[in-house]
C-alpha cells in the first residue's frame, strides 16, 4: 500500500497477510510496552496473559451486551464481574452496578446518574446543579461536567496533596448533586479522606462517589498484604458509589470498568428508556448502546483466572518494585518523590530548581522510555506494573545519566519538548492554552492528520 492509496477503500480487496504486514509496520513507531518501556496507558503482564485474554475476546468479540436477552452468556459475566468487584470493594447485598468501556464513561455516568436524582427529588433553587471535587480529581470529571451541563466547584488540596474536607463543606450548597473523592488521585497516587469526606456527604445529605478506576484493584490487596490503605469503599459510610477499572490492575483487556452504587435507589436515575421509537421500546443501562461483549467476558476470564491469590501476588510484585525505583529516584541527587510513598502511582520531580525535570524527560525518551509529565508542580509520573520489576535498574541508570546530562547540557532545557512543556506548564493565561490545544487537535483530527510533535 503507497500513495494515496491508504487514504481510500481499496476497488479489490487485498491480501489479508498484506493487511497484517501494513499493521505490523504502524505499530512499529508506538510506545513499547513490552519492553516495559511505558509508565501508563498499558497494563501488560505478559505474553501468556496476552494470548489468553487474546483468545477470550474473540470468542465474544462479535456479541453485542445491548440486547441480554439475545446473549444471556454477556449477562451473566457483566452480573458476575459486577458481583466480585463489589465483594471486594465492600458492597453487600443490595450493591448493584453495570460495566462500562472505562473509567471516563464510569465518571460521565455517575454525574449523569446524581444530577438526574437531583431533578427528581428537588427543584434546584438558583442556577445549575453543583459538583465538588479536589483539584487532583481526573480530568474526566470535567468533561462529565461540560457535557451533562453540571457546574464544578474545586476545593483545593491539602499540603499532603488531598483533598481539604473544610474547603468541601464550606462549598456545599442547596445545589450541591454530588462530592467526588479519589482513591487515589491520578498525578499524585494519594488515597482522598474518604471517612470524612463520607461524614459530611451524610450530615448533608449529599452522595459521594470514590474514584477507585486507578487503585480499585490495587487498595484491596495492598490493605491484605498489610500496607497503610485508608478506609475507601462502600464500608465507609456516606459512599454511594465507586468505580474500579478492569484493564488497569484487574488486569482485563480495555476497555472494561465497573460502576458500583450502594443501591438500585441510585442506579435506576442511570437507566435510559425510550417508549415511542418505531425500533422498539429502547432500553440502555449506560453510555454505549453496542457494548463489546469481549471486554466483558475478558475481564471476567482474568477475575477469575487470576484470582485472590493472584492479585496478592501481582500487587507484591508492583509495591516491592515501586519500592525500588523509589529508593533509586531518591539516590539521584536533585531529584525526589513527591506524592504518598505507599502506592504504585506517584510523582517525582527536581529539588533543585535549576533542573529542567521536562528536558530529562527528552533525554530519557531518546532513549526509548515514554515519560509522562505533570504540570503543577512540573514533574514526572509513573504508574507501576509487574512488568516493570526485570528493568527497575536499566531504569534508574538511564535517569540517572539524563540527569547529570541535563545539569552538564543547560541549553537543552531550551530546546524540543523541554521548551514546549515548560512553556505551557508556565503560561498564567490557561486560557492560552486552551486555545493552542485546541489547534492541535484540530491539526491531529483534521484531513491531513498532521501529529504534534
């Protein structure tokens, strides 16, 4: 396939070994997960793992979980899936839930599900219904808010990066829908004041949902294994609903995430009926109406495949590894950690202010690593997996020897992605950058699909 040829649907159809050989060339310019090359994005465990998952998907991948009637098989693993996940996440009898494709659509569902329950228990008194969330919440909560028309009040957080629970009361309101918590949040891997947080959604009256998509099938099993996990679940009073991801460390195939309410008083507000379509009456309990019944029954084979035991040791491997690159990062001088020790996703950036933490991430990437940069403070970010344990030292040189090249290359901090990510990490205007982003995915989307860097 050349020219022009791949922008248009071939007359004849080609070679199905020609279509898999044009695939294994796009592929060969992507992040290298394999390797363990990433620090997001993949939650890969291995060959074995793969192939199994592999073999699941497509054993479903043409059942479709909008109709359960017609694939009671889908029904049954969604019901299964929700069940265990609520068993481990301290749900009891009355929990219900569904699965959605991840935890985006998780979010967007559950502001949906609060502001439809607010509609019908009580007329807002002025303007539109309100949400509040700490100002790590992902950012999937502010495209819930701008797409189902919801205001987000952020409070901001506390010196240990969580949520400040006096900014959160003195913000509730008459029409406050919702408070969101994170378990833990995604720049900093900190686990919200959840207990708190859930005492004061009761005295208000106010429902709390924990975002778990991150930690949902991490905490659990760190809390078994002994470490500091704080209350999070459904055991908390005052949580109404949770959200855990299957395809992070559940391990399925993406996309799978389930959402939990504590019960069908609040999941019924989810639901879509529509009575008058000549289709048929049209009944939806989430986002998608073609929902892949793969990623169902993926997440289903590696729950059940994998099992307790199994995430005990998955969750060893990933904190004594997190452990270790820790304690590397923290060898290196001028760089240290900066969020909770205690979890597998955290952040690490310069003490020394003359470091250029974005230009390292150049030099690192030259050399084949995928970093991940925050703004706000500028730092880096990394999210641990099993498969990080065989290169934690490789690792550690590599970042090691960036650092000292950077300190010894200044002018590099001027150039490239350096110049670029500190450029918008300090521009004041965000509104600035809102408009250059917004270029950029004009350019990436447009006919020409031109990428930005």
């Amino acid at each position: 396939m050349s020219g022009g040829q791949e922008m248009r649907i071939p007359e004849e159809g080609i070679s199905k070994d020609e279509v898999l050989e044009a695939l294994r060339a796009y592929k060969n310019d992507d992040a290298d997960y394999e390797r363990a090359r990433t620090w997001s994005l993949v939650y890969y465990l291995g060959e074995e793992h793969h192939r199994f998952l592999t073999d699941v998907y497509s054993m479903f991948m043409s059942e479709n979980a909008l109709n359960p009637v017609a694939f009671r098989s889908l029904r049954r693993l969604e019901h299964e899936v929700v069940r265990m996940t609520a068993d481990l996440l301290g749900g009891d009898g009355d929990t219900v839930g569904v699965m959605t494709s991840g935890g985006t659509e998780s979010c967007l569902l559950a502001v949906l599900a609060y502001r439809e329950r607010a509609a019908s228990r009580f007329a807002l008194r002025k303007g539109r219904p309100e949400m509040i969330v700490p100002e790590s919440v992902h950012v999937a909560w502010e495209k819930a808010a701008k797409y189902f028309g919801v205001d987000i009040v952020r409070v901001p957080l506390r010196d240990d990066l969580r949520a400040d629970v006096d900014a959160v009361a003195r913000r509730i309101n008459k029409n406050t829908i919702l408070i969101v918590a994170s378990a833990p949040s995604y720049p900093h891997g900190v686990v919200d004041p959840i207990a708190e947080l859930g005492a004061l959604a009761q005295a208000h009256g106010v429902p709390l949902h924990v975002d778990a998509c991150l930690g949902g099938f991490m905490l659990p099993f760190m809390e078994r294994l002994g470490f500091g996990v704080p209350p999070f679940d459904l055991r908390v009073p005052g949580v109404t609903s949770i959200a855990a991801d299957v395809h992070k460390y559940g391990y399925g195939a993406k996309g799978a995430s389930v959402l939990l309410y504590r019960s069908m008083d609040y999941l019924k507000h989810q639901f879509f009926v529509y009575e008058n379509w000549p289709g048929g009456i049209f009944i939806s309990p989430a986002l998608l109406g073609t929902r892949s019944g793969g990623a169902i029954a993926a997440a289903w084979a590696a729950m059940k495949a994998i099992g307790m035991n199994g995430y005990l040791e998955l969750t060893r491997t990933v904190m004594e590894t997190t452990r270790a690159l820790q304690d590397g990062i923290r060898s290196i001088p001028g760089l240290d950690i900066l969020s909770d020790p205690e979890m597998s996703v955290f952040a690490y950036g310069p003490t020394d202010k003359k470091l250029n933490i974005f230009a390292v991430a150049d030099q690192m990437e030259e050399r084949g690593w995928l970093m991940d940069r925050l703004q706000r403070p500028e730092a880096l970010h990394a999210m641990v997996t099993p498969r990080h344990a065989p290169i934690v030292g490789e690792f550690i040189a590599d970042l090691r020897d960036c650092v000292e090249y950077v300190r010894r290359h200044p002018k590099e901090s001027a150039k490239g992605n350096a110049a670029l990510y500190g450029m918008i990490a300090r521009v004041p205007f965000r509104g600035l950058v809102r408009s250059e982003a917004l270029k950029i995915m004009e350019r990436m989307y447009g006919p020409e699909m031109k990428m930005p860097l």
